[in-house]
C-alpha cells in the first residue's frame, strides 16, 4: 500500500508534537508549563453554554443547511455590520467546523498546479501546507523585525507575479502578534487590486487587540469585498476552540462551490452549537472584554520578564497572544532553544521556524496561562538559559 503523492506535501504543525513532547515528560513525572498551544485558556461564557444545552433539548440534534442554519447566517452578517467591520448579507456567510476548513476550502476552490500563493513569513503552517497539498506555490513573504513583523508592502508588491492567485493576509498575526495599521491595508488592498489577486485575510484574532487599537482590515478598502474571503469564527474571541465554530464571508462566485465542499467533506456544522454561536454573537460583550483585559495585564509581564533575560529581546505585540522574542543571543538555532527549554526548564515553546524560514532565530510564546504560571516559566527559562549565552 502506498500514500498518494500529495499526502508528502502536507505538513503539520508543530504545536501538537512539541505538546506530545512534553506530554510524554509529564508522562514520567516532569511539571510542564505549556506556553505551545494556541488556545484561551478560560472558560466559554455560561451564557453560550447554557445555549447549546437549551439547544440540544430542544432537539436540535440533526443534519441542517450545508452552509448553516439561517439564524446564525443572519447573526454573523448582523454581527460584522454592528462591530463596525463589514456590511454583508447573510447569504454570503458560510458556518463551518472551526475556522480551518475556510482555509481548506478556498485553496481548494481557486488553485491548482502553476499556481502561486503569497504567504507571510512566519505565519500558520496550515497556509503554506495546503497551498503546496492543492499543488500551487507558496511563496513566503518575510515579516521582518524591523518592519514590526508586518507585511512590508513594497517587499510584497515585488513578489507578485503573473502566476500569483491568492494572498493570504493575517492580522493580528501568528505567531508574532503584530497587527496590520491602516496604511498597510490601504497599501495591500492596492496591490491586489492591480494585480487582480483574491485575497483571504485571517481575522480569527481579530477581537484581541490591545491599548484600545481598532482592527482594520482590507476589507475596509472600497472595492474589495468582492475579492476577499473573510476568514474568522468562536474559537479565540469566545474561547470556543473545542466547539469548532468558525465561519467565511466570501464574494459571490465562490459561495456556491464553497457549499459544495461543504456537501462533500463534513455536510454541516453541529446543529446545537450553531445555536450557541448565535448567543455569543448577540450576548453580552463583557467576558470578551474581561479576557482581553488579562491578556493584555500578560503580555506586559511576559514581555518585560524575556527583555531582562540575556540573549533575548522581545517586541511587545498588538495583539493575539502570542509573543516572539528574539533568541540569536542565546546563539543557538531555534529548534534547539525550543529542545533545550522543553527539556531543561520544563517550558513548551515553539520554535520561530515551525512558522516558516523566517522564523529562524524567534520563538513563539503563547500566554494563555495564569501570571503565576507565566512568572514561573521566566524565570526558569532565566535560569536555564545563564550560560547558554555565547
Ligand atoms: N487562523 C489562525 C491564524 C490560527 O492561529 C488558527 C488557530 O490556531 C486558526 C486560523 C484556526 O482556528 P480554528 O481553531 O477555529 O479552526
């Protein structure tokens, strides 16, 4: 028996075996602390919950409409237009089983061999290893330091070709936290609308912004709803990861093939939890609020705690959760500092390159943990790391 070909272009990422890794040191008695996974580390609100078992007594336990019930479809398009972010319609909304199928889908609806992809460089592996598993080209586009780990607009146009189809945006961004100002959007919806690209802007962490900073997105650009997939959904803003609640807004011509690979992999969304998106979207904005709250109050802790190790330097982010300090200093590639940290200061982070080449020489640190939790990771990775320094 033999895979298909395609099966040795699909990647991973490297967030679930680095987590297997220290599973497995916990599995012999090790204390772990986990700053790898990429998930809110605080309860779904009681009011979504108590939804979906309303919900499921109610029985709303069978198959419904492909690209999701009407009522949630309403609620999302409603929801876009009263947080200030997008006027749409209802029909263009399609719900789906977390916000990753949006990627699998729009990849498989627009490219194919030839084509090329431009991806930012570090970013979510899932973008380059789908890309190259439909057989198109990524091509990284970096996301350097000096530039605020954001899209350098001129360094992107330069990488546009005659080959190029899709370009996938982030922001806030993973792994690095940075988020896209409004120039940037101006600068990158231009570029798409020269060169005639479709564009898919990832805004899963879209709610997640600090020092009171709007989220701005290219979608702000006249003219380009109709060539951008709005990709975003429950799991980070409602810490709702393990629901798999994600939805797409998507331009016309691709509703209806978006619909049919709906058909053809998972035929819908769970019904009871489309009723428990609806009470986020129209419940009380609070816990969001009181989440971004704590998480700013650890970025600032985790922030300043790496700036006084030696060897490491870290820029304060924007947004999501995530930080990526900078580890030449310590003088060893990332995948070793990621080893050596894991196994001698008990702390799972990740290395900048499981985001792409240019992730070498950065670290992804996750603070989806408590401040003590975070407190103790600084200074065993402190610690750990005096001598390191080369
Ligand atoms: N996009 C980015 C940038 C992410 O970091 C993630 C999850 O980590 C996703 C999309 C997928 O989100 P979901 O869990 O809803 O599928």
């Amino acid at each position: 028996m033999r895979l298909s070909t395609r099966m040795g272009r699909l990647g991973t990422e490297s967030a679930f075996e680095v987590l297997a890794r220290a599973r497995a040191l916990e599995a012999q008695g090790r204390t772990i602390t986990h700053l790898e996974i990429g998930e809110p580390d605080f309860a779904t609100p009681a009011h979504i919950v108590d939804a979906a078992v309303r919900a499921l007594e109610e029985g709303h336990t069978h198959y419904v409409p492909s690209p999701g019930i009407p009522e949630l479809r309403e609620a999302v398009a409603e929801f876009l237009e009263r947080t200030g972010r997008l006027a749409t319609s209802p029909d263009r909304v399609i719900v789906t089983p977390g916000a990753k199928p949006i990627l699998w889908y729009v990849l498989h609806a627009v490219c194919e061999e030839g084509d090329e992809v431009l991806i930012p460089d570090p970013s979510f592996p899932i973008y380059g290893s789908l890309a190259s598993f439909v057989g198109a080209t990524p091509i990284p586009v970096p996301l350097r330091e000096e530039h605020g780990f954001r899209l350098d607009p001129s360094e992107l146009a330069s990488l546009v070709s005659d080959r190029t189809k899709l370009l996938i945006v982030s922001s806030p961004e993973n792994p690095c936290g940075s988020a896209l100002t409004r120039e940037d959007v101006e600068a990158i919806a231009s570029i798409a609308i020269e060169h005639d690209l479709l564009v898919l802007s990832d805004e899963i962490y879209w709610a997640i912004c600090y020092e009171g900073r709007k989220h701005v997105s290219v979608l702000d650009v006249d003219g380009m709803a109709d060539r951008t997939v709005l990709l975003d959904g429950w799991s980070k803003t409602f810490a709702m990861t393990g629901w798999r609640l994600g939805f797409g807004v998507f331009p016309a011509w691709l509703v209806e093939p978006v619909t049919r690979l709906v058909i053809n992999s998972v035929s819908c969304t769970a019904a009871f939890g489309q009723h428990a998106a609806i009470a986020a979207l129209r419940g009380p904005w609070e816990p969001v609020e009181a989440m971004v709250a704590e998480f700013a109050r650890r970025r600032d802790v985790i922030v300043d705690g790496l700036n006084a190790i030696d060897g490491i330097s870290c820029v304060r982010p924007g947004g999501a959760f995530y930080v990526f300090p900078n580890v030449r200093g310590l003088g060893f590639p990332s995948r070793e500092v990621e080893r050596h940290l894991l196994d001698d200061a008990g702390v799972a982070v990740l290395s900048g390159t499981g985001f792409g080449i240019h992730g070498e020489g950065y670290v992804r640190l996750s603070y989806a943990a408590s401040v003590e939790r975070i407190r103790g990771a600084l200074d065993a990775i402190g610690a750990s790391v005096q001598g390191l320094v080369r």
